[in-house]
C-alpha cells in the first residue's frame, strides 16, 4: 500500500461516463494495481485512480476516509457524468457545494474545498484536446455535492446522455487532461452572476490568466449571505471577486458588492481582469491600493512594456511619479492620440478617469523608471502645446501665449465684414486707404502660465 499524496482521480461503478474516463485513463499510462480491502485502486507516478460502487455526488468525508485507509490525496477529480434535458453534447468542469438547497448530494449552504488552478488547467486542456470534436467545453456554477471535504476538489464531466457518456473521444480527452494536469499561480476569483454555464468566467478562463473558485449564477444570488460569501472565498482561497454586472440588477450588484467589500475583499470588472492579464497579482494588488489613494475614481492601465517587465521581476513593487495635471490637461485638448501612444510605448502603468481623461500619475517598477518617464512625458506635453501655441519656459514655468483675432479691434481701424475682414481674421496683411494693417494689429494676447513641477518617485 502506498501512503504518498497523490492526485486521487475517482470514479464509481454507477456512472457510465465515469467508467468510460476510467477505461482511458488506464489505458493511456502503465497503472500499478494497489492492495485495498475497501476500495479499487491503480496509481502512476503522482497519480492514483480510486473506483467507488457509490454516487460520485454523496462523497462527503471521502478525503478523511481515503487518508484513514492510507491513501491520502493532494487533490480529487471526480470522473463523471453530466445530465441536461437538452442533451448537449458537452464537457464541462465545476466546483461543488450548495446554497439555499441540497438535493443532490452534500449539505444546504456548503462549499467543498475548490482547486481554482485544477479548474483551469482540465478546463483549458480539454478545450485544446476536443478542437476538432463536436463538443461544447464550458464551466459551469458551482452545484451538488459532495460538499463536506476539505482537500480541494473538482468534477470534470461527459454530457449530456448516454451516446455521449460511453463516447471513445470523450472518455480519451477528459483522461488525457487529466494526465495533462499542471498547477500555475493564476490569480484566483470567485465569480457571482451568469448562467448555469457561466459563459463570461468560461471566456476569462480561455483568455486571460485568471481561475476561478467557487461561481453563482444569477438565479442564486438572493440566497448568499455574507458567511456563504466568506466561505466561498476561503475555501477557494481567492484573490477577489468578479462579478458579471450584466446579468444582475443594479441593487443586486450593489448588496453582492457590499457584502464582498465586508468581507474584505474587492470585485474585479471584466475590463480590470483583462487590463492585469500577464501580470502578477502581487504587484496588481498593490497598483490598485496605490490608484485608489491617489486617484480614488480612476483606472490603472497597463502598457505591454510594464506587463514585460513585471514577468521579469522577482517582486514587482509600485513607484510613481507625478507630472503638472494643468500641463497634461493642457496637452490632452491638444493631441489625446499622442499622448495616449507615448503612454503605451512606456514601460510604465497610467490612470484614466471614467470619463477617460488622463491622470497625472505614472507608476513604475523603479524610481528612475517612474521619474524618467514623467520628465519625458513634460517634455511631450510641451511639444504638443508648442504646435498650437507660441511659448516661453522659464524657471519652472510654461507661459502659453495665446494670439486671438479680435473683432472689436479690427473695426476700430474701419475694417468691417467683408473681404478684408476676413483675411484680418485669417492671419493676412491687408491695406486700407494706402495703409498696410498687420494680423498683430487687431489680436488680443492672453498669456496662461503653468508650473512645470513634477515629483519624485515615491516607493510604496
């Protein structure tokens, strides 16, 4: 008997699709059949398939049971079925537990210990492997038990009717991802709202680095409470939340959010998980604390330089420099599309506002970084007003001088509507009874002065 941590693959007797993933599992890889007086047990390297003559979803307590016979596990995937009346042809992945009912299987209101990073890693996989099958490949939310186990878990399953439970294809490919399991450090989310399938977590999934835990969907919203929502946090140990605001009320999302916020933890919109794809959650953490102090209703945005950047950092820590707001605001009416293609080309991070202006606060990974870019950032703005306006630097200073054609002028030297007019107005000399009248002659001067003051870096 081998007493190692595996990964523990279960199956039941009862479950066809279970017995197809069974099959392939054993088949694909050279198992070693293990002495039990309980249960049927082969094991392969890190692996051990386990075989149980129960329903796979009335297993609490299998975790203590399977430690107690000497079989401890690192992580259970249950190998299983999936049923729905549209008998889709589908494989899915999902954690277990409850809410307000438990019908099948576990206990009213409780979670099962998640393995987000598992959830990811069958999920993705079975995706590649099914490309060129007629399969949906989707999560779904969070449902049934068992609920009562404490090493994380996971189901992964064949669906949705018996052609489809005894398929050769799919039993291969939910075998071959599970021999393709993998850990990452994605970060973790909880994920409120949606349908049973989930369809906004799937695609984030599929997309950007992020996993996900425990997920409810819409209809279950009414039934969390704010220790329901704690649960799930902790026993998917997550990051944060993610909630799919479109698939709720607005008081929906706001009790969901005040109970997060309680909880201590904050909601991602899909735009921040997106905006922080290829960054690590640490150095995310702390740009968005940093973002809500300086700039409470602003948004961090990445460019691919600073995401570059933080990969290849051991620990990724948050500087920032500031620039003049009135020199930025100044240059942004001017030229916003130069300004945002500078912001991009940096290694650095910046903040827009909802309404989408920018903010004068640029972060880095390092001091200089963060000083440099806002030196060069002036000096862009600087340009950019220099096109439109004449200027004068000095000592700190921007002077804006500002020549405006002035009407009342114009017709104190007798020059009314009409030809010459409008070439006055348009920056042309223009001769009247024998004297030349120059465009300076009918301008007013406004002159705006701006510090060009910028601050240091500061580490945080």
């Amino acid at each position: 008997m081998s007493s190692d941590v595996k990964v523990t693959v279960v199956c039941s007797t009862q479950d066809r699709a279970s017995q197809n993933i069974k099959k392939n599992l054993l088949a694909l890889r050279k198992w070693e059949q293990v002495s039990s007086e309980i249960y049927t047990i082969f094991e392969f390297k890190n692996y051990r398939l386990v075989e149980i003559k129960d329903p796979l979803i009335y297993q609490d307590g299998l975790d203590r049971r399977l430690y107690e016979c000497g079989f401890p596990a690192s992580l259970l995937i249950f190998a299983s079925k999936h049923r729905s009346k549209d008998n889709r042809s589908i494989l899915t992945v999902h954690s277990t537990g409850n809410t307000n009912e438990a019908k099948f299987g576990g206990r009213q209101n409780h979670l099962a210990a998640s393995s987000p990073q598992a959830v990811r890693s069958l999920l993705r996989s079975i995706k590649l492997l099914s490309e060129n099958e007629e399969y949906e490949v989707t999560l779904e939310c969070t449902h049934h038990g068992p609920s009562d186990l404490d090493v994380p878990s996971v189901f992964i399953e064949i669906g949705s009717n018996e052609e489809q439970w005894l398929d050769e294809v799919a039993g291969r490919i939910v075998a071959e991802a599970i021999l393709l399991l993998k850990e990452s450090d994605a970060p973790v989310a909880v994920g409120f709202g949606g349908t049973h399938y989930a369809p906004r977590q799937t695609a984030l999934i599929f997309e950007t680095d992020v996993a996900f835990g425990h997920i409810f969907p819409s209809h279950a919203l009414e039934f969390l409470d704010e220790e329901l929502i704690h649960q799930a946090f902790i026993r998917s140990k997550a990051d944060f939340a993610y909630i799919d605001r479109k698939s709720m009320k607005a008081e929906q999302r706001e009790r969901l959010s005040a109970m997060i916020e309680r909880a201590g933890y904050e909601a991602l919109k899909e735009s921040d998980i997106r905006e922080m794809d290829g960054v690590p959650w640490q150095f995310c953490r702390q740009l968005r604390q940093k973002v809500k102090e300086v700039c409470p209703t602003g948004h961090a945005k990445l460019s691919n330089g600073i995401k570059c950047e933080c990969q290849n950092c051991i620990c990724p820590k948050v500087k920032i420099a500031r620039i003049s707001p009135a020199l930025l605001s100044e240059a942004e009416k001017l030229d916003r599309e130069r300004l945002k293609k500078f912001l991009s080309d940096h290694d650095i991070a910046y903040i827009e506002y909802e309404d989408g202006r920018f903010a004068h606060v640029l972060i880095g990974l390092d001091s200089n970084c963060a000083r440099l870019a806002a030196e060069e950032l002036t000096e862009e703005c600087i340009d950019i007003i220099r096109k439109k306006y004449e200027v004068d630097i000095n000592k700190g200073t921007l002077e804006i001088i500002e020549k405006k054609f002035s009407p009342g002028r114009a017709i104190s030297l007798g020059i009314t509507e009409g030809p010459l007019y409008g070439k006055l107005a348009k920056g042309e000399s223009v001769i009247l009874d024998g004297k030349t009248i120059n465009p300076e002659m009918v301008y007013e001067i406004n002159i705006r002065t701006i510090k060009l003051n910028y601050d240091k870096a500061i580490e945080e």
